[in-house]
C-alpha cells in the first residue's frame, strides 16, 4: 500500500509499524530522534554565516587575534547535534560516526537500546561557503545479541555488518527545501519540512529510480587515474549519438553525494566514486558504512543498482569501521553495463584519447 501524500514523518511511521503488530516502536522512536537532529543541523546550515558560536564555544575553541570566538566547523557542530539528540533515549547500543575514529559509547546515565545508529552529519560541508546544497546520511543496524543481553560497550567489529543487514537508512539534504528521503525496508519515501508546522510531510510517497538514463556524474579532474574499465564508460557516454551508445549523455557533478543521489533518486543518472590508481594503499574514496551503505540500500530500496564497480555493494562484510570502497549506482542497467566492463577480458589497459595529453607541438 503506498502511503498517502500529506502525512506526516509520525504517521507514515505508525502505519509501517501496523505491518509488524509485534514491534515494540523503538525503530520508530529512534528514527524520529534522528529526523530531529536533522531538523537541527537544517537550521544551522540555512544561517550559513550568521552562526554564532557563543560565548560557551569560545571556552572550547579559543580566540583568535582580535580577540573574537572562533567558528568550529560546521560538520562538528552537527555532529554533537546527532549525539545529543540520540543517546538519551533508550533505543541505541551505541553510535558510530564519519567524524570520529572510535565507536560512541552510550553514557552510564542513559538506558541501553538494541540498535547502532552510524552517521556521516554533514555531507558536502564544502558547499555551504558558496550556498550550495548539503546533507547529513544516516545507517541504523541491530546490535548483536551479546551486546544487548549484557549490556556491553560496543566495539568497532559490532558495526562491521553488510549493508543487507540494514533496517533502516537515509539522508536529509540542505537545499531550497529541507527533505529526508528514508528506507525502513518497505521501498523509498520522501518528506519535505514545512517550516510554519516544524514537520516532515510526505511529499514523494513512492520514489523509483528511472532504469534507463542520459545522465552521468564523475569527477573528471582524476580521469588520469581511472581504471580501464572506467574509462571505456566515460568516452562512450561522450562520443553521444555518434558513438556506440546512439544517444547524447549530459554530465553533472555537485560534489555532494547527498545531492548526487537524490536527483539520481528523482530523474535517474548514474554516479560514479570509482577505485583508481591515485591512492593505491585505498580500495576508493567512499566511507562503506556511513555513506555508501545507506545510499546504496535507498537506491536499490527504490529499484535502482548499487555497486563498486566489481561487485554488489550491499553483499560487502566490512573490514575496518572507516573501510573506503569505490562507490558506483543509480539507474540499473548503467551500473549493470559498468559492472559488465569490468569483467570482459577484452577490457586492458588504454590511453583514454578524450582526456589524454595533447599537445600543438606533440611530433
């Protein structure tokens, strides 16, 4: 059944939960605590720089020369923003977020839950300077029973679970309008803040990601480090309707993946983040857990493809709590045609003549 447009975020929760008449409602709490931490990091994102960080951030960041507070990054700020609004209330076993090396223990003041909340809290921070859209992701896992049953601290290999085992994701982007697009697992929904009422309203009850597309965004600045494989993908797309594709392509890049994927979301296109040869000690540049598990499970939640190219990217057990992989999804059968390129053995190694040197001078 798809839910109807206007509800709100706690309404749409409470009819999902109808399909569990077991469920204890603590999924649902715990994702309205997150769409508030959201709705924080909203507000302080949209006063750009009239933020003012106060006379208790100056105690904590020092001054500068003329004796003024110093700003703290904003992706700090939204990160306490995530803690403070989810460790009080009872539904989580611990945290773990893009910012911080270590797992977030839940203090010995507050009841223990049975869920990992993992959180990047300010995607496309860079953006903000020029008003540009930004995001926060967030991923909410099971905490294994030992955990929960002892009421253990949580550790880093607690967290390290496939993007399958998720049992709810998504993000929040920052733009003309607040929206959270959300998964718990049942398709893709997304809700657009009213600020009059302080509410998510449901505005795009049944979002699908278009299989076929003419769209592609890249970062083309590494082109001198891409694979093969990749390559290949990029000069095709290029060559337009002359080329083997028989169609024009138009080229995006926001450098925020919270903006890249929810227009893929909403128009289809195809992203790609690839491993490459500029940090061969790194497998690709994109957190595993805190970002492209959760973009990837509401991709394929609304019918597109997430991959790293190589493999299905949801199927990975992860190594390391901040593991970087190469991150490729959005309309199915692109990433389905880039999977396909790196599997034929006719694929090997080639100057990509649309990005290679040139010269008027070259003999």
């Amino acid at each position: 059944m798809i839910p109807s447009p206007g509800a709100t975020l706690t309404h749409y929760l409470i009819e999902e939960r109808r399909r569990f008449p077991r469920a204890g409602g603590t999924l649902n709490g715990l994702i309205l605590d997150v769409s508030l931490a959201c709705k924080s990091v909203a507000r302080v994102v949209a006063l750009g720089r009239l933020n003012d960080p106060g006379a208790a951030d100056a105690a904590s960041t020092g001054a500068d020369a003329q004796g003024r507070a110093e700003r703290r990054p904003l992706g700090l700020v939204g990160n306490e923003i995530f803690i403070q609004m989810s460790e009080w209330n009872g539904y989580l076993a611990g945290m773990a977020s893009g910012n911080q090396e270590q797992p977030l223990q839940i203090g010995a003041r507050y009841r223990r839950g049975h869920y990992l909340l993992l959180f990047d809290p300010l995607d496309g921070s860079d953006n903000i300077d020029v008003n540009g859209s930004a995001g926060s992701i967030f991923s909410i896992l099971q905490a294994p029973p030992p955990v929960v049953e002892k009421g253990l601290d949580v550790t880093a290999a607690d967290f390290l679970q496939p993007g399958t085992t998720q049992v709810a994701a998504g993000y929040a982007i920052y733009g003309p309008a607040t929206m959270l697009v959300l998964s718990v697992g049942n398709g893709v929904v997304g809700f657009t803040l009213n600020p009059d009422l302080g509410e998510f309203i449901l505005t795009h009850p049944a979002i699908r990601v278009p299989p076929e597309t003419r769209e592609f965004a890249i970062d083309t600045s590494n082109s001198r480090f891409w694979e093969p494989p990749i390559k290949r993908y990029v000069e095709e797309c290029l060559a337009g309707r002359t080329g083997v594709r028989g169609k024009d392509f138009n080229m995006r890049w926001i450098a925020s993946l919270v903006a890249e994927a929810h227009r893929i979301l909403l128009r289809g296109g195809v992203f790609l983040a690839p491993r490459d040869s500029k940090d061969p000690a790194q497998a690709g540049r994109m957190q595993l857990l805190y970002e492209a598990n959760p973009i990837g499970f509401v991709v394929e939640q609304a019918g597109g493809r997430a991959s790293t190219g190589r493999q299905p990217l949801l199927g990975i057990t992860p190594s390391a709590l901040h593991q970087r992989v190469g991150l490729v999804f959005g309309s199915r059968h692109e990433v389905e045609r880039i999977e396909r390129y790196h599997t034929d053995p006719a694929n090997r190694e080639r100057a990509a003549p649309l990005f290679g040197e040139r010269s008027l001078f070259r003999e």
